[in-house]
C-alpha cells in the first residue's frame, strides 16, 4: 500500500497508545482495566492536533492487531484500505454532468466545481445523489480534471519588489477593531461588458475592505480608474458601514491625488500608503481579487455582460455570499465578526458634506480688469466685496465645476460661492454700482475739510512731488508756458 504522511502519522499514533500494553504486559486478569485507563485519558489527534478520546473496545482492537504482527506493529496499525477504493462513487449521469462542467470551465476551483453541481442536483433529483466535497474532489484528482491556472501577467519593477522582500522579512498584520484600518485597491476584470454604444470594454472593480472582519464595505465595477471613482465608490462605502480611522491604498493616480487625500484629511482619516509593487503589503484586499476571479467571474464566463447587470450581480455575491461565508482563518462569517466586536466607526457625514470633502484647494490670482480668476480653462467671477484680495484661495474638484468655493485660507471657512463667467448675461451693458464703504482706498472715508487743501478743494491731497514742481514753477516767477482758450459761448 502506498504510504502517506497521514498514513504513516495514525499508524505511529496508534502505536504510541498501546505500546504500553506491548512493553509491559499487565497482570492476567487486569488488562480490561488497563485498557479502560487508556480510554479515559486524552490524546492529541494526529491530523487535527486537537484533544480527543477514544473508546475502550477502540484501543482493544489496535491491541490484538498489533499483537498478531510481533516483527512490525506499527505496519500492522496503519488505516486499513477502503472497500471501495479505486470504484466511481457517483452516478453515471453525475459524472457526465461534471465532466462537462470541466471542460466548460477548467479554471474553477474544486469547491466552485462542487457548488454548483450540489445546484444541478438540487434543481434535478434523478442525478443524485451528490457524495461530499472530499469525494467529488477525489474523483475529479483521480480522473484527470486538474485545475488549470491562469497564467499570471507580469508587473513592471516585479523583480526590485522580489528583491526587497526577500531582504526584509514579511509579517501578517490586523487590526484590533472594525472600522479600524480598510483597505482600498482597483482591479481589472477577466471578463468584457458591453456598453451603450456597442463597444466592449473591460471593467475595473472599486473594493473597500474592513481589515479586522474582512468585511467588504463595497465593491462596484466602473469603465475608468479616476479620482471621480474612487470618491464615488468610497464615499457609498462610508455611507454604508461609517468614517474608518484609517485607510490603507497602493500608489496609484487616483490614490494620491489632491482632491482624495485632501478629502481624507478632511474627515479626519489616517492615509497609509503601501510600497511600489508590492501587493502583499495589501494581501487582504488580493484575496478579495482572487475569491471573485474564481467564484463569480468564473460563473458570468461566456455570459453577454453590461455594466449595469455586473454591478448587480457583484453587489448580492458580495453580501449574500461572501460576507455570509464562513473565512476559514477566523472560523466565522466577515459580516458576523463585524457584529461581534467593538468598533471604532464613526458616523457617517451627510451626502454634502462628503461631496464638499473630496476636494482639491488652491490659489489664484484674481485679474484686476474684470475681476475672475481661471480653472481648468473655465472663467469664473468673484463677487465684488472681495475685489481688493489680489490672491484668492478657492475648494473645488475637478470633476465637478459646478461646486467651486471662495474660502480663507487661516480658517478654510467657505466666503462665497463661485460662478461661471456669463458673457451674454453681462452684454446687457447693465452694472452693479459699487458701494464706497467697501474702496480699497485707506482715505475712503475722510471728510471732504480732512482732505481738501491747496489742491481747488479736491476730495484728495496732491501728491508731494507735484505739490513740490508746483511750488518751485510758481517761485521762479515765470508765467505759465501756454494761452488759455476760452470756451466758445453758446448762446
């Protein structure tokens, strides 16, 4: 018989509880006694490692066969072979079910093979019954039907990664509570969806991860990877679980733009970035990756997609199946650790205020002819009460023009809103006066005796230095250089 690691390890184990009745045979008479005594202790399983027992006429039986083979014992207590090995353990019909279902996707894991033939047998009774996992999986080794893996794509800068890993040691991490730290990465589909205007186009999935309960917060597929998804996408996420402590994302475009890291800040969320190519760093959110590249996207293979029915069909798989599925490193349900524990979410702000977030701020110059300032190639107007501010700092996103705020720069208050320049609004010839309290001018509000002077009464003092041309032209005693002209009457 072949050996096996667990073949060889029952075979020692079950040497190690009787060797005692070999080595040191009891008295006649107590041997029930002694084997009674071994059925009451606790063995560590061999396979499992965990604490179990086993009954009286159990170890009887491993007793007497290796009391038959006195040159080799423990050759004599290894597992026996099934009955049944070597036979097909499902229907024919099964079989041919199975096989089909291989042929047609050779890249499914063992268990989604499984899953969705406990569905064809569930929907159709006369192909049953189904054996368990082990046994279809068994059988599929057995026969040949082998997963077959997609190639991997390589990544630029692969090797310098390689090369740092393996100087540094690598170390798995998590978060004490939900909300605590999420993860946030973009991933490209395997499958094309067709869009409106008949073209296919290949997909990129927006996921958000909660670390602690590998709770997936969101996940939504869009046509582009810009800053304008990843704020549509984790904003939804935020309304939907709450405000994180922290966010762990590589460093891609949309990651590390202005108007997404300023808009973290603003909602007081620590950004914590990754190193170049290295995914692992992020191994969590890969999982996720992989977990849908081989249950759903293996199930939507050769089927007519759009956008639309993608987003649908990811939205119930993430929250009836994988929030709902057992992880097997914390041995319950994502959805049910995040219930468990205590979490550190905050509230989630309203949908204005996230919008208003998730934007860049910058400066400008104001012209002084008509009093606008330039973004993104689009004129805009700044009201009048702020014409004397030479440099204005305005909020806005550059997906969105339509929301572009004046705010101070100390306190980051919002002045007023801004508006695109209306050129046929303003041909009317039509202006709003100017209020004098509101001059730039320091002298504005002087009283007329304050300011007049040996200028004829005028509203402003001479400058001095005409006054001084004025005074030295006047003491030399010359007569001024040019002949009036009087105006001609016009009566």
């Amino acid at each position: 018989m072949t050996e096996t690691p667990s073949t060889i390890a029952w075979a020692r184990f079950r040497f190690s509880v009787i060797g005692s009745l070999l080595s040191s045979p009891p008295p006649r008479g107590e041997l029930k006694a002694a084997i009674q005594a071994l059925a009451e202790k606790d063995w560590t399983h061999p396979i499992t490692g965990q604490k179990t027992r086993y009954s009286a006429t159990t170890i009887e039986g491993w007793y007497y066969k290796a009391r038959k083979v006195q040159d080799d014992p423990v050759s004599a207590l290894r597992r026996a072979v099934r009955k049944d090995a070597g036979r097909k353990s499902l229907g024919p019909k099964l079989v041919e079910v199975l096989a089909q279902q291989y042929r047609d996707h050779p890249h499914w894991t063992y268990q989604l093979h499984y899953d969705n033939l406990a569905s064809v047998v569930k929907a159709d009774s006369t192909l049953g019954p189904l054996r368990s996992y082990s046994t279809v999986k068994r059988f599929m080794q057995a026969t040949g039907m082998m997963r077959t893996r997609r190639r991997p794509k390589g990544r630029p800068g692969e090797q310098r990664a390689r090369e740092r890993r393996e100087s540094r040691e690598t170390r798995g991490f998590e978060s004490e509570y939900p909300g605590s730290l999420w993860h946030l990465d973009f991933h490209h589909g395997s499958l094309r969806v067709i869009t409106g205007e008949g073209r296919w186009r290949r997909p990129i999935a927006l996921g958000i991860l909660d670390d602690h309960s590998r709770l997936c917060c969101h996940l939504q597929w869009y046509l582009s990877e810009t800053t304008e998804d990843l704020v549509h996408g984790f904003s939804q996420a935020i309304q939907k679980r709450g405000l994180p402590r922290a966010l762990m994302t590589d460093n891609g475009a949309a990651m590390i733009a202005d108007e997404f890291t300023e808009g973290l800040l603003s909602l007081g969320i620590l950004h914590e970035k990754t190193l170049p190519y290295s995914p692992h760093q992020n191994g969590k959110q890969e999982r996720l990756w992989g977990t849908m590249e081989g249950r759903l996207m293996e199930m939507l293979e050769g089927v007519e997609l759009t956008l639309d029915f993608l987003n649908e069909a990811t939205q119930a798989w993430s929250e009836v199946e994988y929030n709902r599925t057992v992880h097997r490193e914390l041995s319950m349900s994502p959805v049910e650790r995040f219930g468990k524990a205590r979490d550190v979410l905050r509230a989630s702000p309203s949908s204005q205020a996230i919008r208003d977030a998730f934007r860049l701020q910058t400066t400008r110059m104001q012209r002084g002819g008509d009093g606008t300032i330039s973004l993104d190639g689009v004129r805009f107007e700044i009201p009048a009460r702020f014409r004397h501010f030479r440099k204005v700092v305005v909020r806005y996103a550059r997906w969105d023009l339509g929301r572009v705020d004046l705010v101070d720069p100390q306190s980051g208050t919002v002045l007023a809103r801004l508006y695109p320049l209306d050129r046929q609004a303003n041909a009317d010839g039509r202006r709003s006066p100017i209020d004098p309290d509101q001059s730039d001018d320091p002298n504005d509000g002087a009283s007329p005796a304050s300011t007049a002077g040996d200028n004829g009464g005028l509203d402003k003092p001479l400058p001095p230095l005409l006054k001084r041309i004025l005074d030295e032209y006047s003491a030399s005693g010359a007569p001024p250089a040019y002949l009036p002209k009087k105006p001609r009457s016009t009566e």
